[in-house]
C-alpha cells in the first residue's frame, strides 16, 4: 500500500537550498546594480559610455543568478545550515575598504589590505600562502592594469603628495 494515496510514482523535487540562496543574493545584487545604473549613458560596442561595462557586468550577474536558481531546483538537497556572517562581512568589508582608499593608497597597497582583509574569511589560509598570494596579485594586476592596459590610476600611495 501506498502513503498518502501518491503511489511509487510520486516525484519529489530535491531543491539545493544553498544555491537558490545564493542564487537570490547574486540576484537582488544584480536588480540593484542595473537599476542603479540606469543613469549613465550607455553608447555602443565601438564609443562605450560609463554605463556600458557595468550594464554588462550586472547583465552577466543577473543570468547567472537566474542559471544558479534553475540548478538548484534539479541539483539535490542541500540544506541551508547557517548564514556565514562573518565571512559575509570580511568579503564586503574588503570590497568596500578597496573603493574607499585606491585613490589616495595607491594600488599596491590597497591590494594588498583588500587581499589580507579578504583571506581572513576563511580560517584555513597560511600567512605565508597569503603572502604569496598577495605578491601574485600585486604583480598580475601592476602588469595588466598599469603596464598592458595604460590604466591612469595611482600606483604608489598619494597620502603626502601635494
């Protein structure tokens, strides 16, 4: 006999609900960014405006949330135990000292406490690894940035310059 009156046939939907969590957050990220920038004008593929990257960015965002939400549905439990607060902080902290201080830091410097904040979110990193990554991304992001692309920002702090 049969529970319920359902049958051996019933589906059930096995819904990750960590992925449709992150899926929502990317989500309500990508909504805000886009209407956010609604303000700036956009141009073309050929003139961009200062509009034009961030549009496409929160555009790659928003279909990647919808693409994270689709998965969950199909991907199997996996229940949400516990929200990672304080690693949510140490990333968005990171992210805000970044744009707080690139103009008057320099951007080797600001890399490099955006790196140290940012690693702090996971326990498991080494100080040495983290150096080691620092150096990396401080010398990646010098040579893409300032060297290959002409990028006018400040590399070295501006704090005592007149």
């Amino acid at each position: 006999m049969s529970r319920g009156g359902a049958g051996n046939n019933e589906v059930r939907m096995k819904i990750n609900a960590k992925d449709l969590a992150a899926g929502l957050v990317l989500l309500a990220f990508a909504v805000a960014g886009l209407y956010l920038n609604l303000d700036h004008t956009l141009g073309n593929a050929r003139r961009m405006g200062p509009g034009y990257m961030p549009m496409l960015a929160f555009g790659l965002l928003f279909f990647l949330s919808i693409t994270i939400m689709g998965l969950a549905l199909f991907s199997g439990p996996d229940k949400l135990d516990r929200w990672a607060w304080r690693e949510m902080f140490l990333i968005l902290a990171a992210i805000c000292v970044f744009g707080l201080i690139l103009e008057k830091a320099g951007m080797l410097l600001t890399l490099t406490v955006t790196i140290a904040i940012s690693s702090l979110a996971d326990r498991t990193h080494k100080p040495l690894g983290v150096l080691g990554l620092i150096a990396f991304l401080v010398a990646l992001c010098w040579l893409v940035f300032i060297y290959w692309l002409d990028i006018r920002i400040p590399v070295w702090p501006t704090y005592f310059a007149y």
